[in-house]
C-alpha cells in the first residue's frame, strides 16, 4: 500500500540546490537507506516526504495519492528524528497514547495497539516511567512506538539513532529493522553512518551534491560500485592511478604507479586510457600465491582493531596501500620495515575513467 | 618520572559519585584512550586534568608539581570540547593563530608555526575562510590545529571526532594520531567508540561507573579481558553460560545448556562453578565440517547480515544457543544462506571464561 514515489522533486534553499530533480520509487514493503555526505541533501529529500518541507518542483506521491498538499498528519507517517522528542511530564504510556487521543481515537481501540507496541519495543514493564528515567536507546525506542500507534505504515527514519552510543546504536538498528519486518510496514532510513545502512537496509541509496548517484542492494555497492564517489563512500577501498596498456576480450591491463601491471575484468576503455583503479583492502592477499597481478612495497605500520590487522604498504613510487586481513595478536606477522608482495585477483579489481576534475576531488567527503 | 599522575581522585555530584579513587599515570609523550559507556566519568575525568572541575578528594600531578590548586591555563594543557568551539568572527588563520598571537609571541614564529599546523591538518588553501564557511570536519580540524598552536604540552579530547561523520570519523583516526605524535604531545582521548580507541591509542582506560575497570595496551585488552564487561565492551563476544565439569593439565571442560561440552584451556576454576564463556565473534568460524583440535558444534544459519567488508552470521545450534560468527570477507567470497546447515568451531584457547556475575549476565553485556 505505501508505496512512496518521487518524481523530478527539486528544493532550493537561496542558491543552493539541496535536491536536483530526485527521481525515486519505494516499494511497499521495502526498507530504502540514504547515505551521503553532510549537506547532499538527504535530510531535505526525508523531510519532502514528511511533509515538513515543501518542494519548489516535482509531486511526490504515497500509496498513490499526490500528497504535495497534504499536511503531515494526513500523510499516513510515523516520523523519527535524532533528537528524541519525548514529553518529559509524561509517561511512556501517555506518549506512546498521545497522537491517537489527540485524534480522539477512542480508547478501547488504542490500548490494544499501544500495548502490542510496548511488548514489540520489550517496554511493557516501563508504561509508568517518564523519559528521564530511560537511557538514550529506549527514549529513542519510545519515540519509534509513538510513531507507529496512529497506524502508520510508512516509518521514516532521520538519523534515529545519531545522537546515541555505538553500541547502543548498534543493537538498536537490528530492533527497529525487526519492528518494520514484523509490522510489515516500508521504511526510510536516513543516515550518515553506511555500516548501519548496509546492515539493515533491502536497498541503500547514495547521494551527492542534491542527487542520487547510486542505488542497489548493499552488497552489490560494495562490491561492484558503478562510480568512485559510491566506492569509498560505502568503505575503505585503495585508489590508485594508470593507463590502460592492453586490451582483450577478457579485460584489460592496466600499468600503475611504479610499473606494475595489473590484469583487471574491465572492458570498458580504450588502451591508452587514463584510468582510477580501485580495490577493497580485505580483497588483497598477502603473499606471492598469485603468479601475477602481485604489488610489492614496504611495510609502513600495522595497526590492530580487534582481530583485524590493517597493514599499510608503501609501493616502489610513493603509493600507499592498505591491506585488511585477520591477524593474530600472539604472532605479528609482520614489522614496519619489512618487504613485502601482494595480490589482487582481475575480479576484484574496478576500473574507472579518471575523473576530470581530478581524483582527490571525487574521493572528498567534505 | 609521569609527565600527568592522579592518586585517588574522586568526584561525587550529588549522590552520584563519577569518579571513585581513581589512579592513573600518563607518561610524556603518550597517546592515551579513556573508554567507556555514557556517564563511565570520562569527560570528567579530562576536565579534572584540565582544570575546569576540582576534584573532592585526591591529587593531580602536572609535570610533577601537585596542580590541584592551580588554575587550568598554567597546567600546561589545552581542554578541547566536544562542541568545537571556534571563533566565529575569525576566520581560520586568525583561530589558529590566536593564542601564539595572545602569548605576544614574535611575528615569525607566529608565522611559522601556524603555517606549519595549517599545512599538517591540510587547510592552508583556507586559511582566509570563516568557520561557519567550513564544513564540521574542517572546522573539527581548525580547533585541533588551535589545540596544538597553542603551545600546551598536553592535548586534552573529549570525543574529538564525535560530531563527524562515520566515514570521515575514520578517515581522521589515523591523522590525529600523527598529528599529535608529530609534535611530540601527550593526548588523552576520551571515546565511547571502542574500535576508535583500539585504532588510536598507545594505551586503553577503560573506564565504568567512575572505576578504571582495566587498562593496557589495545592488544592487552582486546586479548586479555578480565571482566566480562570489558569483553563485551571492547571487541564484543558470545556469551555462554554454563558450569565446570572437569579441570585437567591441559584445561577445564564447561558443561552448557543441554549436557553440550565446550573445551577450554582456562584451567583457573573449580569444578562445579558457575561461568560465563565469552567467545569472540571473529573466533567463531563456520564452514561445512569439524574442525580438529576445535570445539564443534553443528547448527543451522539463522540470520545473515553483509555489513561492508564483513559478514556476519547468526547460527542457532542443536541446544537452542545462538552464536554470532563474523569474517572479513575476501576475493570471490560466497555468502552462506539461511537456514543452511554448517558446524561453528572455535578454539579452546580462544575462549575466555570468567566466574558467573554476580548481578547477572546481562548487567554486564547490555548495551541500553
């Protein structure tokens, strides 16, 4: 029923352009994340289909219906924003209670529904606390339960869980994914954090500079990201620059920094070709089992993060790459210093046209 | 001789108490995370450093003078907000330059070292912008580089990189850490962000309910919890309960629910105790058969999660435990589907038992 559609929507705010002609449709059913660098105009695109902001162009559509002149409470949305805006004078109860008494729901109908909440949120213990006395991450469960009880079936999502602890954030996401699942409601997600939109989210959405630049399921823009921007913007991934030296029908060749050659499924270029290529650190391996496609370097440092070693290598010309693999903490395998040969297989390689205005510009995050 | 020492400190807020006899010695030159929870006492602990709070019992050392009493701009450290707080009629170089230029320090030197600091936090190009033209990254940078132009031996970072974005947040990891060891600081960087903390630090402080629960290097302390509250804090684990069945020279046997036995090489227990194993996720492999050498427990896959770069994977077995395993992913790697069959092994030496809390499992291991 809620399916959500977005059709040539443009917001200006003075001279900037804070969504340029968004074209964007929601299933029913689906939980959609937008992910994008602060100021891409995922915030403004959210609050388009809440109603909270008016678009200067495009319709926007819910379940079918044209809502560019629908006010926010006749839109069928439960709404959720980083800052927990609980009543602090009332009780989990009456919060959760509120939009349907103010609608003068009558009460024989809500108590059922607010009560099937409070169980799905694991709160029903807490109905008579006030929101001072809950921590961060069931203040902001609260608020996700009080959206839902006027029967909404659109949930949207604006950074729900940024102003709280990682960990909490962490365990929280998987509950309100649960609720969207079993509610089977859709959900829109916005956030800036892509580890939480790629955990959670049936399709993560990218954007840049008011536009949508990319959109898939997330292990599809991880693995295969169409441009650079999506590349580094959904994970760490080396960048480093080349021609193409040979083409077949397989792919192509491409000389890097330093001579190296790297095989690569590519078969979009020309030879000769100025190109960015791109590779995820846990794709290199260590070690010279691969005949060909090798990087030889020199250690730079090697720093854990629990079970997992990041060793940076620095190339024969300067280049720097950085290797994720599972280490053990009893035997380091490897010191600063220490010569070293790496692999990347062709299939884990993307190849790139080198961006015109320049490589450090497309790879900005700010 | 430790360039910061506190003996004792403590600092109640009513009937709260945020920090409870508190020891701790940074040595010059160090670059120190103090982790933990929301309201663990870290951003008070930095402000009794810093000078800005003073504590009800106990002592600060500075450069070994007691500072107590001192006021917090002749400790030697600069105390950088959460919030940063620049000025905003001043544009960057003007921010930056500012306490050399209060100092009446020489124009050149003036010069020279904020040129320096500017080009190291890569904002030279915008030194003639205001803040409010910056974006939080940037302006982020600008009150570190006016930290560090500051002349202050030691750096004082309550959740330096909180206010940034997750990908950028990671990006300026590595490039604080520099900066700091570059110019020869001392950093204490307060942080409820665990892997950030591991990433950064020399050394982890562990801090809970205004107690050190536990401090070291990363590798100590990711490796060697000694409570379950750190093993679920710092690097997160599975935890199962159960109680010992036998002690022998080469480890314990731990009987869990339904009679299933988990081989450890722990042998510091009694028979018959109560205890948790805790098993960290990356420990935990899956894959179509046993393992040798391992402890194997058949289940069949129950969730699976891509969460970029690594899977992770809900298992249930035979007893009705569930176990998470998590793998970096590699080149051509195939994702196991749900409800697949497959056998969870981890290593005895990779478990780590502790007696069973008294305030119960989950006291120690919620997150909320």
């Amino acid at each position: 029923m809620p399916e959500v559609k977005l059709v040539n929507v443009t917001k200006r705010y003075g001279r900037i352009l804070a969504n340029d002609n968004v074209n964007l449709t929601i299933r029913d059913g689906e939980y959609v994340s937008i992910i994008g660098p602060s100021g891409c105009g995922k915030t403004t695109l959210i609050k388009s289909i809440a109603g909270i902001v008016r678009p200067d162009e495009g319709e926007i559509y819910i379940g079918g219906k044209l809502v560019n002149d629908l006010p926010i409470e006749e839109r069928g949305i439960g709404y959720v924003f980083q800052n927990i805006a609980l009543f602090p004078h009332m009780t989990v109860w009456d919060n959760i209670t509120y939009g349907p008494r103010v609608r003068g729901w009558p009460p024989e109908e809500t108590r059922p529904l607010a009560l099937e909440m409070l169980e799905m949120i694991k709160l029903s213990a807490r109905s008579d606390a006030y929101p001072s006395e809950l921590s961060g991450g069931t203040q902001q469960k609260t608020a996700v339960a009080r959206a839902l009880t006027s029967r909404a079936e659109l949930l949207l999502l604006d950074e729900p869980l940024g102003a709280l602890d990682i960990r909490v954030r962490a365990e929280l996401r998987h509950e309100v994914r649960r609720l969207v699942n079993d509610l089977k409601l859709t959900a829109l997600h916005v956030t800036h954090d892509q580890e939480e939109a790629m955990s959670i989210s049936d399709r993560v959405i990218i954007m840049k500079r008011g536009r949508i630049v990319e959109a898939g399921v997330p292990v599809d823009l991880y693995t295969r990201p169409r441009g650079i921007f999506t590349a580094n913007f959904v994970g760490e991934a080396n960048f480093l620059t080349g021609r193409i030296a040979r083409r077949s029908d397989e792919g192509s060749l491409v000389e890097v920094g330093g001579g190296s050659q790297l095989m690569t499924n590519s078969r979009d270029q020309r030879v000769g070709d100025r190109v960015v290529i791109a590779f995820r650190p846990e794709f290199v391996s260590i070690g010279g089992d691969r005949p060909f496609n090798r990087l030889s370097g020199d250690v730079v440092d090697v720093i854990f993060s629990g079970s997992i070693g990041r060793v940076r290598v620095k190339l024969a010309n300067g280049d720097l790459v950085v290797v994720k693999t599972a280490l053990s903490f009893e035997r380091p395998v490897f010191s600063v210093g220490d010569g070293i040969d790496l692999s990347v297989s062709p299939e884990s390689i993307l190849v790139y046209p080198y961006p015109e205005e320049g490589l450090d510009k497309e790879l900005a995050l700010e | 001789m430790s360039l910061i020492r506190l003996v004792n400190v403590t600092k109640r807020f009513g009937e709260i108490t945020a920090l409870d006899h508190v020891n701790l010695s940074i040595e010059d030159g160090e670059y120190v995370c103090v982790l933990g929870p929301t309201g663990a006492g870290k951003t008070t602990l930095l402000r009794i450093i810093a000078g800005l709070l003073e504590p009800d019992e106990g002592e600060v050392h500075i450069e070994g003078r007691l500072v107590n009493d001192i006021p917090p701009e002749e400790r030697n450290a600069v105390y950088m907000f959460q919030q940063y707080a620049l000025f905003p009629h001043m544009n960057v170089w003007q921010n930056v330059s500012f306490g050399p230029v209060i100092r009446d320090w020489d124009e050149e030197s003036v010069k020279k070292l904020s040129s320096e600091i500017l080009e190291m936090v890569r904002l030279a190009e915008r030194r003639d912008a205001f803040p409010n033209e910056l974006s939080g990254g940037m302006q982020q940078r600008v009150a570190l580089a006016r930290g560090i132009a500051s002349g202050a031996r030691i750096l004082l970072l309550d959740e330096p990189l909180g206010a940034l974005d997750a990908r950028l947040r990671v990006d300026l990891r590595s490039q604080l850490r520099r900066l700091v060891k570059d110019q020869k600081l001392t950093a204490i960087h307060v942080t409820h962000d665990q892997e950030e903390a591991l990433m950064i630090a020399d050394r982890v402080v562990v801090l809970r309910n205004g107690r050190i629960e536990q401090m070291g290097t990363p590798h100590e302390v990711y490796s060697r919890p000694q409570s379950v509250f750190v093993a679920s804090f710092v690097g997160g684990a599975n935890f199962i309960e159960g109680s010992v069945a036998r002690v022998d020279d080469s480890g314990s046997v731990i009987e869990i629910r339904d009679g299933l036995q988990v081989h450890v090489s722990d042998s510091g227990r009694r028979v018959g105790e109560k205890v948790v194993v805790a098993v960290r996720l990356e420990d935990a492999s899956i894959g179509p058969v046993e393992v040798a050498g391992s402890n194997n427990f058949p289940g069949r896959i129950e969730s699976a999660m891509f969460i970029g770069g690594s899977m992770e994977y809900g298992i249930r077995l035979e007893n009705g435990v569930t176990i998470s395993s998590k793998a970096l992913i590699s080149d051509g790697f195939k994702a196991h589907k749900v409800g697949e069959r497959v056998v969870v092994s981890f290593l005895p030496e990779r478990c780590y038992v502790f007696p069973y809390p008294r305030m119960g499992l989950l006291k120690e291991t919620e997150a909320m």
